[in-house]
C-alpha cells in the first residue's frame, strides 16, 4: 500500500502564503534529491473567502500543482 502526505492549508486572502509554501516544499525535495516525493504529497486548501482576487489566483495555480485540491 502506497502512502501518501496530506498537507492541509487554511486560505483567506493569501495567496502568496500557499503558493510559496508548496514552492519551499518543492525545494526542499530537489535539494534533498527526492522529487519523487512530490507526487505522494496532497496540498488541502480550505478556502475561506471564494470571491477574494487571491482566491481566483489560488485557482490558477491549480492546474500547475496536479495534488493541489481547493475547497
């Protein structure tokens, strides 16, 4: 059984905050030469504020990040 990592995000008009966060996590695998940890990590963002600018900017990035889910 494969297991996985669920990284769970509070958002409420910071979008900067989430995308730098999983940026450093990015990083940090790279830099330790297991990017083949990336895939078995699971990025949670509950939205708290859906109409916000950084809201509809978290929902761009989504595409980029495939385990990044937005609720």
């Amino acid at each position: 059984m494969e297991q996985t990592l669920t990284i769970g995000m509070a958002h409420h008009n910071d979008y900067h905050g989430v995308y730098f966060t999983i940026q450093d996590i990015r990083k940090e695998l790279i830099f330790n030469k297991r990017q083949d940890l990336f895939k078995k990590i699971n990025f949670l963002v509950i939205e708290n504020d859906p109409g916000s600018k950084h809201a509809q900017q978290l929902k761009g990035l989504a595409p980029y990040v495939s385990n990044l889910n937005i609720i």
